[in-house]
C-alpha cells in the first residue's frame, strides 16, 4: 500500500483478490474429470489435475514450477517467523531499556527453533490429518490482523490526520521507485499463494453438495475476508505512518506500546505461520513420496510403515523414508532461510557482489516465469485449436 500509493495500492489489492478467485473458480471445476461434478475420477493434487487434462509431460513441467514454488513458501515462513519471535525480544527490550537503545538480536537462532518445530510437525502423516492445526493457524490469523487493524486505526485517530499521498513513497529516482513498485506487486502476489493447494483442500471435502459448488462458495468467503483485513490492515498503516510506514507494521516497530499487545500479535503470527508451513508443505511430501512408492513398490525402507504407541496418545504410524526425507526437508528449508536476506530485512549496497547476485537471480527467475506464461498461453490455445 505505502509503495503504491492511495489510488493504485487498494486496486491493486482487489484486482489480485479478483484474479485469484477466479483462478479457484477455474480450478475448482478440475477436481473431478470429464465433468467437473459427475466425474468419476477425483484429482486429488494439482499435478493429477494437469496430468487428466494435458498429459505427464505438461503435469512434469507444472509440477516442477509448484513444487518449486511451495518449497520458497515454506523459506519464506521459515524467514517471518524467525523475524516476529526477534520482534517479541525487542519489544521486551525497547519497554525495558526505552526506544532509543540498540536492540539488534540475530535471526539464526529462531530460524532454528522453527526449524526444529517443523521436523517435528512434518511428521504428520497427510493433509487430512491436520484439520486442527489449520484451524489454529486460522484463529491466529484472524488475531494478528485485527491487532494490527485495531493499532493502525488507533494511531490515525490520535494523530488526528491522514497520512500518504497518491504516488505512495517517495524514492532517490524513477528507478527506485520501480524497484519498490515491482516489490509492492510481489508482496501482493505472494500473499494470494492459495490455489496452489486448492486441490489438496477440496479433496477434503464432501458431496453432496458437489465439491466444486462448495469450494467456491468457501473460498469466495475466505478471500473477501482476507482482502478486508489486507486493506485493513495496509491502510491503516499508510494513514498512521505514511512516509515512515515499515515493511511489516508488527516487527517493523511503527508500533512500541502496548508491548505485550505487540508481543502477543506476533506470537500469533508465529502459530499461524507453523501450520501455514504445514499447510503448504504436504502437497510436496505427497508428491515426493507417491514417486517413490510408485518407482520402488517392494522398497521396506519407502513402503513399510511401524505402529508407534505413547502414553496418553493414539497409535501413530510412522515410515522411516518419510521421517528422513521431511526431517531433511524441515533442515533444508532452515539453512537456505539462514543465507537469504528478506523483504526489509537488509539494506544492501548497490553494485556490490551480493547486490548483482540477488538482481540476477531476481531477473532470471522473472525471465523463466515469463517463459512459463508463454508456455502455458501457447498450450491453452493448442488446446483450444485442437
């Protein structure tokens, strides 16, 4: 919102909700095949979905660029929340020590903890054994964005104005503010990731009504609501901040008081963030571990699955490739958060080795998803001639 401005970030905002929800509409109709309520086939996974309708070599290429995509979501988590446990020690430090003391702490150590959380999380056997902790990310979701709606609106009434301005932020050039527009578009897009694990989702529900019809009515809901409390949220913060509005109204610190307000919100983001990993992370482990049954049936290692019973708790089934693999998995995604900078996290200076090794990798990766957009639109109209 900062970065856009009045005008162009809330439209900006809504034209991705619009954009995503019909993406769902449209992916919704593809869980069942031929006929998207009457077919007998399910799909349970994107990758099953491509590959009814165009074919394994075109659910090989999709396949590689969402499971790509999900592996820097569970980054991306590992990242935020290493950055909102700092934001609760610095907070406790600022109310101790005052605003103005140096309060600088390193991530690495609670990217760890999160790490270490995730080994343990991971090991929940599929999607469909953890409607619970979805339900717990959601709660905190809706907890942190109210706080940070509440704070915002707060601060505007007692600043007694508005603040920003229609072009958003002001920058040094026109080039920078590209950057930051180009930033702001990215941010927006990340924070629609959804229909990536429609499918896994709709494969939870059941019929009647088709599954499709209520899927589209949930997420119809789901994104309205998100929506709101995005513009809520990033609207607010415009209006109390305006020039000086952080990167992240919760760990950026606009906010310093009420501390343990500030505390809790960012706990909740943490919880939220555990089971979003959750959520975008069994997609991958299906995948990966449905090729190798599929490769190697009569493998003990991949196929055996040992029953494991603890005081006071159910029996739990437990697969010695699974647990390698995801524990694995769970550290991978760890050590890569730990050498990647973040969003605001660093101010890195320009022409400097880092800095044309981070632009590079930006403008390949912009390359290869505009040579995936030509891709697509090409077998689409393939499709459609054909």
């Amino acid at each position: 919102m900062a970065q856009l401005g009045w005008i162009a970030g809330p439209l900006t905002m809504v034209c991705f909700a619009f954009i995503t929800l019909f993406n769902v509409y449209l992916l919704s109709n593809c869980y069942r095949s031929p006929h998207p309520e009457f077919g007998p086939a399910r799909n349970p996974s994107y990758l099953t979905a491509v590959d009814a309708s165009l074919g394994k070599k075109a659910s090989w290429l999709c396949g590689l660029f969402v499971e790509i995509n999900l592996y820097g979501v569970g980054i991306a988590y590992n990242i935020t929340s290493a950055i909102s446990m700092r934001a609760i020690q610095k907070s406790n430090c600022y109310h101790k020590e005052g605003h103005e003391a140096s309060c600088e702490y390193s991530d690495t150590f609670y990217m760890l903890i999160f790490g270490a959380v995730q080994i343990i999380m991971s090991q929940i056997p599929d999607f469909h054994n953890m409607q619970w902790l979805s339900f717990v990310a959601a709660v905190m979701s809706f907890a942190y964005s109210s706080i940070g709606f509440a704070l915002g609106f707060a601060n505007v009434i007692e600043n007694g104005y508005v603040k920003g301005s229609i072009t958003g932020v002001s920058a040094s050039s026109a080039l920078a503010k590209l950057w930051k527009i180009s930033q702001a578009l990215g941010d927006i897009a990340f924070a629609y990731p959804y229909p990536l694990i429609l499918f896994e989702i709709q494969d939870t529900l059941k019929s009647p009504p088709p599954e499709n019809e209520t899927m589209r009515k949930a997420s119809t809901i789901a994104i309205a609501v998100t929506t709101f409390f995005y513009l809520c949220c990033g609207g607010f913060g415009y209006a109390a901040f305006g020039e000086d509005t952080p990167g992240n109204l919760l760990t950026g610190f606009g906010f310093y008081e009420p501390y343990w307000l500030i505390d809790f919100a960012n706990a909740c983001i943490v919880l939220h963030l555990v089971g979003g990993y959750q959520v975008y992370t069994q997609p991958v482990f299906a995948t990966i571990e449905k090729w190798f049954a599929e490769r190697y049936p009569d493998n003990i290692f991949i196929n055996r699955n040992f029953s494991l019973k603890l005081p006071l708790l159910p029996a739990f089934k437990l697969n010695l490739f699974r647990m390698c693999f995801r524990t694995i998995y769970a550290m991978s995604t760890t050590a890569i958060s730990m050498i990647f900078p973040y969003f605001n996290q660093r101010n890195i200076e320009a022409w400097t080795i880092k800095w044309i090794m981070l632009r590079a990798f930006s403008i390949g990766v912009f390359f290869l998803a505009a040579f995936a957009l030509v891709g697509c639109v090409e077998g689409l109209i393939s499709a459609k001639l054909s």
